[in-house]
C-alpha cells in the first residue's frame, strides 16, 4: 500500500506511511489486510474521513468559484486553455 500511494503522490514511502499512521489515528482512514495479498495492506477511507474530504473539496470548489468570478467568459477560456497547455507538457 504505501508503495503504490508512494508513486502516485511523489511523496517518499516513509513519508506515507508517517500520514497512514497519522490518518488512521485520527479515524480518517482503516488499514485492512489486502484481500489478494497476504503481505500487502489497503487503506480505506472511514465514514469521518469521507466526510472531511467531502467537505474538503466542497470548500475548494466554492474559493475556485470564488476566484473565476472575477474573470469574464473569454478571460476565464484563456485561462482554461493556458492551464491545459501547462499540463499537456507536464512530464509524465
């Protein structure tokens, strides 16, 4: 599991393990043995950890609603197109 969570997040595997350990002490997340694996472990999130993300990204969406409100339709199409181009030649 913290391999994995390693290479999709670019954070070292020491590092997420720190933040499982963290999580799962806070409630936010359950570790259970890997179904397939008898050496591996997943990492679930718990109903208060959903919850928390849940609102996490509701927050986020309402400062990005927030924040392009200020750009007319052509500005925010501009910007749109500039931020494409940005990740299009983002190594892989």
């Amino acid at each position: 599991m913290p391999v994995r969570l390693a290479e999709l997040s670019g954070m070292s595997r020491s590092a997420v393990t720190n933040a499982l350990h963290t999580l799962e002490r806070g409630g936010f997340v359950a570790r259970r043995p890997s179904p397939t694996d008898r050496r591996a472990v997943t990492a679930e999130l718990t109903a208060e950890g959903e919850r928390r993300v849940r609102e996490a990204f509701e927050l986020q969406a309402s400062r990005e609603r927030e924040w392009f409100a200020a750009l007319d339709g052509a500005e925010r199409a501009e910007l749109t197109a500039l931020l494409r181009r940005l990740v299009a030649g983002r190594p892989g």
